[in-house]
C-alpha cells in the first residue's frame, strides 16, 4: 500500500534532479551512472527508467496525461532499489481521480491545487505538503528541499524544445510546451532558495533558465517554434487531407 513521502530518512547530501533535456546527450560517459555515489539523484518522470536514480518523483503513473491505469505499472528502474514518490490526485489536480487509489508499493506526497501555466500555488514551507506545477520539476526539486538537501543541483532541465536522444518513451519528440514552464520554475528555485536557505544550480544556466537576469531571447524560441512546425508540417497537412478525403467517402 503507498505510504506518504513523510516516512522516507532524509539525509543532508547534495541532491541532483535530473530532468529529461537535450543536453543530457552531451556528458561523458558514465558521469550519470556515477552520480548516486557522490550524493542523492532524483529523476523526474522516465528518466529513472534510463539513468540510476534513488527516487523519481511523478504527477501520473502513465505518459498519457488524464489516463489512470488500472493496476500499478511496472517500471524498469535502472537502479532496482529506486523508490516511486508521486503526487496524491493524477496531474497534481484535485479534480482529477486520486493516484493513492492505485494499491502498489510507492510514496506519495499531499499537495495544494495546481494552477495554469504561469501560476504557481505555493505551499506553506512547514507543512507536509509537496509543490506542484505544470512542470513535474518543481515536484523533484521542493521534494529535494524537503528532504534536507545542503544543495540541489539541476541537471538536464533545459526547459527548451525535447528530450534527449535515448530517452526511453518519447526519445527526441519535440514537446513545444516546455518552454513555457521557464516562468514556473525560476519561481521554484526563488522559492526553494528564499524559505529552505538552500542554493539551487543548474548545470544548463544558459538554456532553460536563461542569462544572468533569467531571460531567454525572443528570437530564439522564434527559430524554434518555426522549425518544429516546418518539421511537423507535411504530417499536419497529410493528417487533414486524409481527414477530408474519409468524410467524402463517407458521404459517398
């Protein structure tokens, strides 16, 4: 049965949240599979399935957001000893069904209502409950706070355009969205930095996160938005001629 996320031992090491972007793909290898004996590795959804981590922390036991399974999966963690820590309802939304439902041997964490892309409805610091946002990364990294963390280290949230190369569920499909949770998670780390007195670095400051000021020039997401629209482009105009030409069949 789930047991709240309160009853794990919590330890004063560094905490790296590993997140699933494109620059995953440029680190040494081995340095990712190294990381779990230099201090505590949170992943952030599949990346556990991929890169050996202590916890993963989830919103959804399924990719398809808004789908609840009917048992518990059974994930392939690359570390086997991996522990599941996942939000009380699916998606972080209390409309939605609740994930403790689920009988399976995971953790779960209670939490506020999340609220739309560029709002952010913070918990109180005290409390037992856990952050969550459009971005699962908020989760993992007020989950890290939580836990005791002396620092908190990011990697692989690049809050740009897709995933890395050898992720294992969606690989390098490009997800548009990604960039517009930047807002929500400078505010996670002002939050994380103001009320637990704990630094937050990323190892991709000038991606996700932007400059020094926390910006991302226009023109950038300019060039790639119009690439990946190039790019999905003749599936888009396939998809609707295929449409049509089945309504016409249909009326003949």
């Amino acid at each position: 049965m789930p047991k709240e996320w309160t009853q794990l031992s919590e330890s004063s090491e560094i905490y790296f949240v590993i997140g699933s972007g494109f620059s995953l793909d440029n680190y040494p290898d081995g340095f990712l599979d190294s990381l779990m004996s230099h201090g505590v590795v949170v992943g952030v959804n599949d990346v556990a399935l991929d890169v050996p981590c202590h916890y993963v922390v989830r919103k959804c036991f399924l990719n398809d957001e808004g789908k609840m399974p009917e048992k518990m999966p059974e994930y392939k963690f690359a570390n086997n000893d991996c522990k599941l820590v996942i939000s009380q309802f699916d998606s972080g939304n209390k409309e939605r069904p609740l994930n403790t439902d689920i009988k399976g041997d995971y953790y779960f964490f209670k939490h506020r209502q999340t609220m739309s892309m560029w709002g952010m409805n913070f918990p109180d610091p005290e409390s037992d409950e856990i952050l969550v946002s459009w971005t699962t990364s908020s989760s993992a990294i007020h989950f890290a706070a939580k836990m005791g963390a002396r620092l908190i280290v990011l990697i692989g949230q690049d809050l740009t355009s897709g995933n890395y190369s050898k992720y294992s569920t969606l690989g390098t499909r490009y997800f548009t969205g990604y960039w517009s949770f930047r807002g929500q998670a400078i505010k996670t780390q002002r939050f994380i930095e103001e009320n637990y007195e704990i630094a937050v670095c990323s190892l991709s400051p000038f991606m996700g996160t932007g400059y020094a000021d926390n910006k991302w020039p226009r023109r950038n997401d300019s060039i790639i938005k119009s690439l990946v629209i190039l790019r999905n482009f003749p599936r888009i105009v396939s998809n609707k001629l295929s449409s049509l030409f089945g309504r016409d069949k249909k009326k003949d």
